[in-house]
C-alpha cells in the first residue's frame, strides 16, 4: 500500500475519532442537561439543588470546580451560594466578594452570554471574585438572568493550563446558567411568598387580638361600674360595724372578691392596650431587683433566680405596669419548671438602631412547642390544668409592653425552656422621683366638691363616701346638671368626674365648668383609656386621673393630692 494511501486512511482514522469525540461529548452534554432537568423538578433547596447541577457540569465538562453566585440587588457584590470540586472544596477567603469597583467584570456581567476567562489574558476579569480567590487558570463565567437583569453567576473552573472551549460547551454552559437562573428565581418567589404568607398570617393574628381587646376593653368599662359600688358599699360597712361582729367575714369576703374582680379587670384592659398610662422615667434594673424581692420568699426552694442587669437601663414606664410584666414573666416561668430549674433576668442597652434597653426572662424548664408558642400571648390560652390560672399573665404583659411602644417576643424548644425580650426606647436618664404620699383629710374641713357621674350606683356610692370623709358634696347625674349647679355654688373647690358621659366629655364639661369657676380644680375618674384624657394611652401632662374599681383611700387620697397641689399654686 502506498503512502499516500497510509496517509489517507490514518486522517480518516483521525476524522472518525473526532466525530465520535465530538459525538460522544455531545451526548454527554445532552445527557447532562437531561439530568439538570431532573434535578429542578425534584424540588429539592437551593443549595442542594446548585451543589447537585454543579457535580454534573464538572463531570460533564471534565474541568475541576464548578460553583454558583447569587448577586445582591444592587449589583455591587455576591455570595457563592455552592461549589462542587473534584479535589473537594478549595479554601476560600469568604463567601462574599465585591465586585462593584471592577468595570470590566460588571459589564461582562451585563452584556454577555458566556465569557471564556484566561488569566493570562484578561487579568481585569481574573481580579475578582472567585477567579482571584481559587487561583484558576482557564474557565468560564456565565451570567444568570431574569428579565435582562444579572442575578447570579456559574463559574467553571480549568487549573491544568489553558483551555480551548468549543461551540458547544460555550452553548451547555449558557443553559446551565439558564437552568440557574430558573433556580434562583423560583427561590426569590418562594420566599416572597412565604414573606407573604407570614404577613398574612401576622396580620390576622393581630386583627384577632385587637378584637378580642376591643371586646374586653368594652366588657371591663361595664364591669368597672358595678365594682364601684361593691367595694365602696363593702368598705363603708366595714367601717361602720364592730371588729366581733358576726357579719364582718362575710362582708369582708365580698371585699376580697371585688378586689380580685378589680385585677381581672386590670388584666383584660392591659391585654386591650386601654389602660391609661402614667409614664416616669424609671430605671428597669431597679423594676426588676423590686419584683425580685418580692419573689424571693415565694418561689419554690428548687428554682433559682439570678439576676444579670449591667448599667443605667432607663425607660419612660409606668411604673406599677411595668413591674406587673416582669411580675407575670417570672410568675410564668417558675410555673414552667415543676422539676425546679433556674430563671435568669438579664438587662442590657442594645442598638436596634436607636437605643433600647432588652429585658430577657428565660428559664430552664419544659419549653413549648411551636403551636403552643404561636398562642402564647392570646388571652385565655393555658396549658395550665383547670383552676391553675386564668391564661390573662402572658396576654396583660403583651399588652402593657405594646401599649408602652415597645416588643415582648418569645422563643422556646420543647425540653429546652423557655426566652422572653422585653424591649423598650431608652429614656435619657432614670428619675428616682417617688409619687407624693397620699393624704386623707381630716373630717370637718369641708371642702366643696361637685361630683359629676352619670352612673347612679357609682354616683351614690362615690357620694357617701366622700360625704364620711368629711367634704361638702354637691352631687349630678350629667354634665348639664353639673353646669348649672356650678353657676349657683361659686364655692365649689374641686369638681370630680366621670370623663366619658352622654352628650358631653368630662373635660368639655370641665371647660364649660372653668369659665364660672375660675379657680376650681379637677379630678377625673375612669376606668377605660380614651382619647379624651390619654392620647395613644399615655396620661396628658397636668392631668389627675383616679383609676376605676378605686377603693375609698384610693379616691380620697387622689382628692387629697389635688386640693394640696390647687392651695400650693394659689
């Protein structure tokens, strides 16, 4: 056979080893995107599914790193969600590189379908990113795109020397960035839709509180009016009857009652966000120290409490409030250790951003599960057995905290106890001003005062007690009665009354009151937050407010205050 003959059929040889190299790769190729498929329909997470399309290139193309890297939304870094390499993963500085200062590589990003990198060539797309930091050789960068816009990156990497990348490796490649992008953006809509979803469902689990707080915001005003009566009535016969006298149990039982009554009341108008509020700078840490001697005698000998307050954590808070929320978290978890077990209460400022001060309550006990966690502020809801509580601690401290501009958050594992944060803005500086000490005057003196209250037992019962007190009353049922009988008795002092009445506010009333009783002060007595006397639940600065159930030192003793205040401006 000739030579020539010889070198015919060797570069036939060498035509059908080339076709059969260039089918067999691209059946490889074929295969390889078939399988791509397979694994985004399987619905796997992101990473994995990214770790899984990254093994298939890398065995698909025979190169030895394949990764993937999402852009953050302003184009100016991203972060390597996953990496699949031959050898395992290389070391890598961070996960996180900033592209933002190298033009090049953005535009490349922008413009182009498939970039074939060479380091020795295009230094300016090798000096960032994952090129520099997995020091490649050769490789290819494939943009990631939604509508036109650059969201992530598929870097496949060469480090044996240079590499000459056909048409169709170019073409697999950009349906794997493709098959990417599909990826990423099915990701984006999942979490917006879970976004979605817990807006929903955080929406709705408000709505059903504030209704439920309407309710008993509604249900407590009524009920504040009939406990007037119960105590005052109770008290005054108390008062008037012998220390051996049979009866006195009983009736003092029917005090007892109405003043536990009284708390329930409070309980339902904290959860309702309708109590009204007298705010103070107060310092946390001395909040939380006062509810800790409280406890100190009546927690069980197997549970610990330990305190971990650093610094001035000054708030503006009501005080009694704001010691009531620590009291119901503490109370709360000591009842969730009945093995015993520790309960720390940590104070610390914080920067959310502004300054805040974080109260966490946590204690080591049995922990709950995630539905019992979703309703752990509802009010009612207890896994108490029957008898144990009313399920109205958790719901009130919600509520106080909500009402003082503030976040009371829970998280627990079952086995694993139980954290409360208390979060609140913090006050510039803790004032250790006390409340005056209230004062009962003494019978005799025989101050003028117009008692105003639409509620007829209220109004009797209020009546006879100041009248024992020793105060000339001049009693009305409405506020137009109260006008006119201020216009025939310039020598009323003080008015006290109801604010929310039929035709007219206690304070409109007032107004009126002012014009002929130039010097008169004012009480206001109310059971239930308005927008009349507490914008946004918060007391209006120079106002006196008496909280309905009060008892006679109560009522009497807020009467004291303000006439001493009225003789100390004139």
């Amino acid at each position: 056979m000739s030579e020539e003959m010889l070198e015919q059929n060797a570069a036939l040889s060498r035509s059908l080893i080339a076709e059969k190299e260039v089918h067999t790769r691209t059946v490889r190729l074929h295969d390889a995107l078939t399988h791509l498929a397979t694994i985004l329909a399987e619905g796997n997470d992101l990473v994995t599914s990214m770790t899984r399309i990254c093994g298939v290139v890398v065995e698909a193309l025979d190169v030895e790193r394949a990764s993937v890297w999402r852009l953050d939304d302003d184009t100016t870094s991203m972060q390597c969600l996953t990496m699949f390499a031959r050898s395992g993963h290389p070391p890598l500085d961070s996960n996180v590189v900033a592209i933002d200062c190298h033009p090049a590589y953005l535009t490349a990003l922008r413009t182009a379908r498939v970039v074939a990198v060479d380091i020795d060539s295009q230094p300016e797309l090798a000096a960032v990113g994952p090129v520099s930091l997995i020091d490649i050789t050769a490789g290819l960068m494939v943009p990631c795109r939604i509508a036109g816009q650059p969201v992530g990156v598929v870097h496949i990497a060469v480090i044996a020397g240079p590499r000459d990348w056909t048409a169709e490796e170019k073409l697999f490649a950009a349906s794997v960035a493709d098959c990417v992008s599909l990826a990423l953006e099915s990701e984006r809509r999942r979490r917006e839709e879970d976004l979605r979803i817990g807006l929903e469902a955080d929406l709705r689990q408000r709505q059903r509180m504030d209704s439920i707080g309407m309710l008993a915001g509604g249900i407590a005003h009524d009920f504040n009016n009939l406990l007037v009566p119960i105590l005052g009535n109770a008290e005054m016969v108390l008062e008037s009857i012998e220390p051996n006298h049979p009866d006195r149990d009983l009736i003092d039982e029917i005090r007892q009652a109405g003043m536990s009554a009284r708390d329930l009341v409070g309980q339902l108008l904290a959860f309702s966000r309708k109590q009204v509020l007298q705010l103070r700078t107060v310092d946390i840490a001395d909040e939380a120290r006062t509810v800790a001697r409280l406890l100190i005698r009546a927690l069980p000998e197997h549970v610990e409490l330990q305190l971990d307050l650093v610094g001035a954590l000054s708030v503006r808070a009501d005080p009694g409030q704001l010691q009531q929320v620590i009291l119901n978290l503490v109370v709360n978890a000591k009842d969730a250790m009945p093995a015993g077990g520790t309960i720390r209460m940590i104070g610390r400022r914080v920067e959310l951003p502004g300054p805040h001060i974080s109260l966490v309550i946590e204690d080591t006990g049995t922990g709950m599960d995630e539905a019992t966690l979703a309703k752990v502020f509802e009010p009612f809801f207890t896994t108490k057995e029957l008898g144990r509580g009313t399920g109205l601690g958790l719901s009130t401290a919600y509520g106080i905290v909500e009402q003082h501009g503030g976040t009371l958050t829970a998280t627990s594992q079952l086995g694993r106890g139980t954290r409360f944060e208390l979060m609140l803005p913090c006050a510039v500086a803790a004032s250790a001003a006390q409340p005056e000490r209230a004062k009962r005057p003494k019978p005799g003196q025989q101050e003028s005062i117009l008692l105003v209250e639409d509620e007829p037992m209220v109004l009797g019962v209020s009546k006879r007690l100041l009248v024992s007190a020793g105060f000339r009353v001049i009693a009305a049922g409405g506020p137009e009665e109260a006008i006119a009988l201020a216009s025939k008795h310039p020598e009323i002092e003080l008015v006290v009354t109801d604010v929310m009445m039929p035709g007219m506010n206690g304070v409109q009333m007032f107004d009126e009151i002012s014009k002929l009783l130039p010097g008169a002060g004012v009480l206001y007595m109310s059971g239930y937050d308005n927008e009349v006397l507490a914008p946004q639940g918060v007391l209006a600065d120079g106002v006196d407010l008496v909280r309905k159930p009060f008892s006679s030192a109560d009522l009497i003793g807020a009467i004291a205050r303000r006439l001493e205040a009225g003789r100390r401006k004139s």
